[in-house]
C-alpha cells in the first residue's frame, strides 16, 4: 500500500507532547490544546463513571416492583443526578472537549487553537461546575429532575437546587467557551489549501455544535440563574403567586436543553462520517450535503424545542407547528443516514473496532431518531409523554448515538493521542458487548413505555417487571463492556504495541504528523492540495503532501 | 519601542534598493517576515494580520453569547408587559426619567470617547489614546455612580423586589397606579428592572476594568498602527454594553408614558 506522505521529520519525531515536559504543573498549566483534550479526557471518564453509578443504583432499584432497595425520595434523588451528572458534565463536553479539542487544530493544520490560554480557563471552569456539583450531591443531593422545573424546584424541593444549579451555570460557560475557540479557529486557522469544501466532515459537526453551543447556552444559564433568585429572594419571575408563568421557564430551558441534544449527537455523527469513509476508504457519498445537514441540524434544532411542551398547556396551534418542525429535523438527519449507507455500498471495508463502533451507531442513532419522530406525533405523545418510551427513545440517541460514536472515535484516534495501538481483539469484542448490553437495556423499555410504564417512580406495577428484569440484565453487560475498553486502554498507554504516524493508511492531515504528534503539530506549515476522504490511486498521490517549500520552488 | 520598529520599516526597504533587482523578489518575504517577529505575536499565529482576525471574531463571537444572555430577560420582559401593561406603565412612570436620560447621554458619549481611543491607536498617537481612554472610564463611572442612586431612591421607597433586601420588602405604596392595575403585579415589573439594570451594570464594571487594563498598557505604549486589536474588541464590547441600554432605556423609562402624562 502506497503511504501518505507527511509533515514530519524523522529526526525530530522523537519529541512529542507528551514528553515535551515533565510534571504536574506542565499539565496544569499547559496551553497546548492536546493536553487540554487529555485533561478533560481524564475529568470526563471521572463523571462518567460518577452517573453510571446512579444508573447502576436506578437499574437495581427496577429489579422488583416494591420500592424496596431505595426510598422514594433518594430514589428521585438518584435519577436526578444521574441525568445531570451524565448530561451536563459527559455528553454535553464528551466529543468536544475531548476529541474535538484535540483533532481541530490537527485536522486542519492549525498549531493550536485560536486562543490557547481560554482554551485552557474552559477546562478550569468546567472542573469549578464540575466540584460544586459535586459537593450539592454530596452535601445532600438534589430531587428536582435534570430539567429543574419551577415551581417544584423553586419553592417546594428541600434539596440542594441552588447549589447544583450553580454549578451546571458555571459549567455552560466553558461549552460557551469551547464553541467560541471552534468558531474562530476553523474561520481563520486554517492551513494554506484546506478551504471549507476540503475540511473533513468531523469539522462540519464542531462548527454547527459550536454555533448551538454559543447561542443556546447562555440561554439556560441567564434561566437558571433567574430560577436560583426565585429560590433564594422570592423574586417571582415564574412563580405563579407573583403573577409569573411556570410554563416560561420550560420554554426558556428546552429552548437550550433541546438544541443541547444536539450538541451530543453532532460531534458523534462527525466522528462517525470519518469512520465510515475511512474505513470504506472511498470517499463519502454527497460530501456537501453531509457536510450541509450539519448546519441544517443546528438551525432547524432552535426551532423545536416546544414538543416537550405538548402536554404542558401550550397552545395546540404551537403544537402542530413545533410538530411539524420536529418532522423536518428528521430530514437532514435521514439525509446523513442514507449517505453513509450509500458510501458502504461497493466498498472497501475493514471492521476494525472503531468501524464496529460506527456501524453500531448508525442502527441505533436511525431507531432512536424513528422513534423521536413517534414523539414529535401530538396525539401519540399525549400517550406516550413522560413514559419509559421517552427514556428509551433518548438513551437511543444520547448512549446508542454519542457514547458509541464516542467510543469509536476513542479507538479510532488513540493511536494518534497516545502513540499506542489498542489490542484489536478486546477491542472489537467489547464493541460486539456494548452493543447486545444496550440493546437488552434499552428495547424493553420501549414496550414498557408503550404500555403505560411511567418513568421517574421506584415502583411500578407488577405487569412490567419481566421488561424490567430484562433491562436490569441488559444494563450490567453494557457495563461489562464499558470497563474492558477502560482497562485495556489505560494498559495499552504503556505496553500497548507503538503506533505509527499513520496506522490506518488515510489521507486525513492528522494523519500525516508523528504519533504522537509534537507540541506544535507540523513541524512545517502544511500545504493541502487534496480534498477530503481523496483516496486517490497511488500515482497521483505523488504529488500529495509536499512541503511549502518544496511546493514554492516548483 | 514603537519608534524603533517604525524605524526599522523606513530603513529596511532603503537598503535593498540599493543592492538592485536582483532581490526585489525578497522583499514580499521580509515584509511578511517583519510583521511576523513582533513581540505581541502569539506562536500559534503565522501573523499580525490573522492574529487580529481571531481577537475580533472571537468578540463577535462572544457578543452573540451575550444578546442570548440578555434574550431571555428580553423575553420575559415582553411577556409581563403584554400580560399586565397597565403595571408596567405605572411601575415604569415611577423610575426617574431626567436620571434615565442622562445617563443615556452619557453612555452613548462614552461610546464616541471609546470610538476615538480606538482610532488614536490605530494611528499610534499615545497621548490622545490615554486621554480618550481615561475619559470611557469616567463616563463609566459617572453612570454606574448615576444608577446607584436611582438604586438607592428604589430602595428608600421599598420597591426593592421579594427578599432581595430581607429587612425591607417589596411595598409599592409610593407607586401611583392607573386606573386597573394590581399592586401584586408591580413587583414583577421592579424585578425585571433590576436584574436588567443589574445584569447591565456588571458589564458596565466589568467593561470599566478592562478599559483599565487596557489604559495601563497603552501608557507603556504597547499599542500603535501596527497592533492595536485589543484597544479594538475591548470597544466592540464597550459598544455593546452600550447598545444593550439603549434597548434597556426605552423599554423600561418611556413606556406608557402618555397614559400617565396625558399624551
């Protein structure tokens, strides 16, 4: 196989950033945007396994239909900081922070990010959230619900809602300050070559995550904060008894909380268009309209948010319309599905964990999405509202779609983040785990659901337990299969087998620096005279990846 | 060091004329060069010019974040008032409008001060960036000092929202109703006012401590023709602070003025 040519230098291949400095304090106070990705890695996996224990403790709790193993009261606790836990501080920055951190400036041959140092106050900021958070659980929890609707969580809970709401504010503002760094950095950093139709699809999605992510977070935070001075001075802007309207609160907090989904799926259907390309080595099928529906996405994704309202004393006309436009989200979602099928077809195709991963993600991001389209129905949602349906439905987005795509993408690059291969064998069995395990956990609850299971008590009726019982089982294979990729990656960091440059044979610019990459990424400023996914027969690759000066004196 | 660099500009050019044809072609080279040693470029940049591009964006950027911010007190705003108009028009009659209106005017002057500081550093003359610098800030701190007693008067008359103040809550007995409105709902009114006025006022502060920071580095001369972008965002955000009152002024002083003067 002909090789990519690269940006690299032999001789001085040997420092990376990694080993660039040595102690804490290079890592505290690192600007370079690849350590800044490690460090959310690293804070992300904490929270992470922090929610998945409360899903554990919902979960057993399910088993039998007594509210047997927790009291109702923790049991609302428990669900609660589960979904704030898991929302706010691993989906919300998980492919961002981490991925996008560290791929951004790579991909399109950038030294870092446009401002290095805000960069770094994002991730500080988040940990500060992150803490806070952390110390209203401890302290005592909270048991308003992730959605934190008044007048419950402004008058009447007896929980910590001031604290943790202070805490999930703070954090919004490093996603603010993340898509602000994307923004400016895919505007004017990009190297000499790379236009906008050459950037890879991974790009598209960060720059339509970022547009939702500074134009609908400070959205929530100026409503959070408005719902904390309820709390704390009885100042009613919501609250009924002053003449307030509990239902513009919902409207303010959907008017982010339901772009926010798309926040956590974006970056995942970027990952998962280089994937598929990539391991269909074909170029993808309808680069711009891929790369379009993105945009498409972000847009059509502000003008939903009123289907968490149809049973929420909305008007029925606002009903139709927020109906109707959560159909016509679903287009440019299809339209990413069908390309991806469409550029398997006559492929190429390795399965490789990563295209596992990706694979997966395309059936259960399209049974996720199908079943949104029940949701987005105004008659079937009076039925299925605030049923397990729901819960189903986006776990099928937000685990069946980021966190597989997440996963993917993890495999995908860790070649690249830590200069080690991952064992391909557990790898692709634990792909092959996660995905049994979700399904298990999370198909049953759709008949649950559809049957009449509330969702948000710790009793049911005796009816759904069989459902139940399934889930339960379901959900500790998927935890099996999230502690293998956990072990044998850390293991991998130090006797996994050494990676080159350029393991997977792409075109990709992230691909054509050493792994891991130096501090400054290119040792020369690379110049793109290919298009994206370009997998070109080897002799007009010839002309691929000359230095700028080479190309000067030509 | 800014006439050093200026300097080194007027002779660099000189000297290769001398040495003839040949190296005309260089010359592009070191012109890129030059603007890409300067000691303000940050490592990650190829140069000035798109270091400069970034900074701005990135306002921008930020600023968009902002009109969401204040988008949903705006919001909230608009619907109270189509909900109790006749509240909002007397609880709007009793803010001081000669304080409100002034204040106006000292803003949007701040505005021109800040848009010659601007313009000083684009042509590098020190002094007058100083002078214009230094006179933002006053006029900063002559409306916050200004909306302080407006502050102050709300709360000698108990309009001070729920328990902001716990020892003093909310009375609106000074307030003249029309004909209509319930007393209970001019609370509402007052605490839209105040975390408006409020959230305003701490971007005022906040603009009035960068506007500092960025007078001191002007004094050491840091800014001139060739780099100046952050005397540059620094007054986008200041422009902006002062757009947002002028949305806030009307919105808030003039509105149903005519139903209690007779208009």
């Amino acid at each position: 196989m002909k090789a990519f040519e690269t940006f690299e230098t032999p001789t001085a291949a040997r420092v990376n950033y990694i080993n660039a400095e040595y102690g804490l304090k290079s890592w505290l106070l690192t600007k370079d945007h690849k350590r800044i990705a490690l460090l959310y890695l690293g804070s992300i996996s904490a929270f992470f396994f922090i929610g998945g224990l409360y899903a554990m403790f919902i979960r057993l709790e399910l088993l039998t239909p007594q509210g047997d193993l927790l009291s109702s009261t923790t049991y609302n606790k428990v669900f609660t900081q589960h979904g704030i836990i898991m929302i706010f501080f691993f989906l919300i920055p998980s492919i961002p922070a981490t991925l996008g951190n560290f791929l951004v400036p790579l991909m399109i041959g950038a030294k870092d990010l446009a401002f290095p140092r805000i960069n770094l106050l994002s991730w500080y900021i988040y940990l500060l959230g992150g803490i806070i958070t952390i110390w209203a659980l401890l302290a005592g929890g909270i048991d308003t619900g992730w959605t934190f609707y008044v007048p419950y969580s402004s008058t009447f809970s007896n929980s910590y809602v001031v604290a943790t709401g202070l805490g999930v504010f703070i954090s919004g503002f490093s996603s603010i300050l993340t898509g602000l760094n994307f923004i400016v950095t895919i505007h004017t950093m990009r190297a000499p070559g790379m236009t906008w139709f050459r950037l890879p699809l991974f790009i598209w999605a960060h720059y339509a995550t970022s547009l939702i992510m500074i134009l609908g977070t400070p959205v929530i935070a100026i409503t959070i904060l408005l719902m904390a001075f309820e709390r704390l001075a009885h100042v009613g802007i919501f609250d009924p008894a002053t003449g307030g309207d509990p239902v513009l609160f919902q409207h303010l907090f959907w008017f982010y909380s339901h772009p926010a989904v798309y926040i956590m799926v974006l970056p995942g259907m970027g990952v998962v268009s280089e994937l598929i390309a990539n391991f269909s080595r074909k170029n993808i099928f309808g680069y711009k309209f891929v790369a379009f529906s993105s945009l498409a996405i972000a847009v059509f994704g502000f003008l939903v948010w009123g289907h968490h309202l149809f049973v929420a004393s909305q008007s029925v006309y606002a009903g139709m319309i927020f109906s109707f436009l959560s159909f016509a989200v679903a287009i440019p979602s299809a339209i990413k599905v069908f390309n991806w099928t469409a550029t398997l077809y006559k492929a190429s195709i390795s399965y490789d964990t990563p295209m596992l991963y990706a694979l997966g993600f395309i059936g259960l991001f399209t049974i996720g999405g199908m079943t949104g389209l029940f949701l987005a129905a105004l008659a079937v949602d009076v039925h299925l509202s605030d049923t397990y349906f729901v819960v189903a439905h986006f776990h099928y987005i937000m685990v069946g779609g980021t966190l597989l795509a997440y996963l993917g993408g993890l495999h995908y690059w860790w070649p690249k983040i830590t200069g080690r291969m991952y064992p391909e064998g557990w790898g692709r069995f634990s792909a092959l785990v996660v995905f049994v395990g979700f399904n298990l956990t999370f198909l049953p609850q759709f008949i649950a659901g559809y049957l009449g299971m509330p969702r948000r008590y710790h009793a049911y009726p005796p009816e759904f337990q069989v459902f139940n019982v399934l889930s339960t089982a379901g959900a500790s294979i998927l935890g099996v299969g999230l502690v293998i990729p956990f072990i044998y990656l850390l293991w991998s960091m130090r006797y996994g087998k050494r990676a080159e440059p350029n393991p997977w044979h792409l075109p990709g610019l992230e691909w054509r620096t050493a792994s891991p990459p130096p501090t400054e990424n290119f040792l020369a400023t690379p110049v793109v005279t290919w298009e994206a996914y370009e997998f070109a027969p080897p002799e007009e690759l010839e002309v691929i990846g000359k230095f700028r000066e080479e190309i000067e004196q030509a | 060091m800014l006439g050093r660099r200026a300097a080194g500009t007027g002779i660099l050019p000189n000297r290769l004329s001398e040495l003839g044809e040949t190296v005309n072609l260089a010359q592009s080279h070191i012109a890129t060069d030059h603007t890409a040693s300067h000691p303000a470029l940050q490592h990650h940049f190829e140069n000035l010019e798109q270091q400069r591009e970034a900074g701005a964006l990135g306002m921008w950027v930020f600023l968009a974040t902002e009109i969401m911010f204040f988008g949903g007190m705006f919001l909230a705003y608009t619907l109270y008032r189509t909900q109790y108009p006749l509240e909002f028009a007397s609880a709007s009659n009793h803010l001081s409008l000669p304080l409100g209106a002034v204040n106006t005017a000292v803003l949007i002057f701040s505005s021109f001060t800040m848009a010659l500081a601007v313009y000083s550093a684009q042509t590098g003359k020190r002094r007058a960036q100083i002078v214009y610098l230094g006179l933002t800030i006053l006029l900063g701190l002559t409306f916050l000092g200004i909306k302080a007693i407006e502050y102050y008067d709300k709360y000698k008359d108990q309009l001070i929202p729920g328990r902001l103040i716990p020892s003093r809550p909310f009375d609106p007995h000074g307030v003249h109703l029309l004909p209509g409105a319930n007393p209970r709902h001019v609370e509402m009114f007052y605490w839209i006012y105040f975390a408006m006025t409020g959230m305003h006022a701490i971007h005022m502060i906040i603009g009035v401590v960068v506007l500092s920071v960025i007078m001191f580095f002007a004094a050491r001369g840091r800014y001139g023709p060739e780099y100046h972008n952050p005397v540059e965002i620094s007054g986008l955000y200041w422009h902006f602070v002062d757009i947002i009152w002028i949305f806030l002024f009307p919105l808030l002083y003039l509105l149903g003025r005519h139903l209690e003067h007779g208009g």
